[in-house]
C-alpha cells in the first residue's frame, strides 16, 4: 500500500507543486485511521484523521505536530531554519472520504501573533 500526498503552496505569489509518495501501513481503531510512513528523510510520519480532525506528526529532531479542524484554527509548533516556531493553521476545507481513500484539506498557516498569512496550502492525500 501506498500514500500519495499532493500539496499545492502559495508564497508571496508564487505557486509550488509538491508530489510525494511512500509505502504506508494503514490502521484503523475506532473512528481514527492511522496511515504511518517514512518520508524521505528516513522520519516516522504519523497521520491520524476522522471526519473532523488531521493531526500530523512527523518523529523528527525536533518532533513537529500539525494540527487542522475544518472552520477552526489549531496551534501548531514547526521547527524552521530560525529555530522552533509558532503558527496557526487556519483550515478552510475538510473532507474525508474514506470509500475513495482520500482526504482534502485547503489551510492557511498564520503567524500566531497578527492576522499575517505566512503561506496557503490545498492538500490532498490519497491511499491504496
């Protein structure tokens, strides 16, 4: 099995396709589904998503967890070249459809202090 996650950003007006994809392990308990992988740097990626809530973990040095509920704002802590950072992830669109193993999710990361927008995103991560 394999995930495949498409993320289009939009920085200062320039456009940026992302293609990835990896052998994933899928595991459903409860409601929650759990698709773990390794990314190209060799990092455990964990997603774990239901009908209304993604959270991202990626076992880095540090770990990074992303947080996104549709409609609602989630403080998430990324580590970046200036070191450990705070934003907000401000998620416009949810959308979990388990029968066609897919999940889309369009967000804006905010600077956590102002309403300044740092990039918009549109996710989409398929499984199979």
């Amino acid at each position: 099995m394999k995930i495949s996650l498409r993320n289009k950003i939009t920085l200062d007006g320039q456009i940026e396709v992302l293609d990835q994809e990896y052998p994933v392990e899928l595991v459903e308990k409860k409601d929650q589904l759990y698709l773990i992988f390794h990314n190209e740097e060799k990092e455990k990626t964990i997603i774990k998503c239901d009908e209304t809530e993604l959270v991202m973990t990626r076992f880095s040095s540090p770990k990074s967890i992303m947080r996104f509920r549709e409609k609602k704002d989630a403080v998430v802590i990324l580590h970046t070249p200036l070191g450990m950072q705070h934003f907000v992830t401000d998620t416009k669109y949810f959308l979990l459809d388990r029968d066609q193993q897919s999940l889309t999710l369009h967000y804006d990361l905010k600077q956590l202090e102002g309403d300044g927008i740092f990039a918009s995103y549109q996710m989409e991560i398929g499984w199979g």
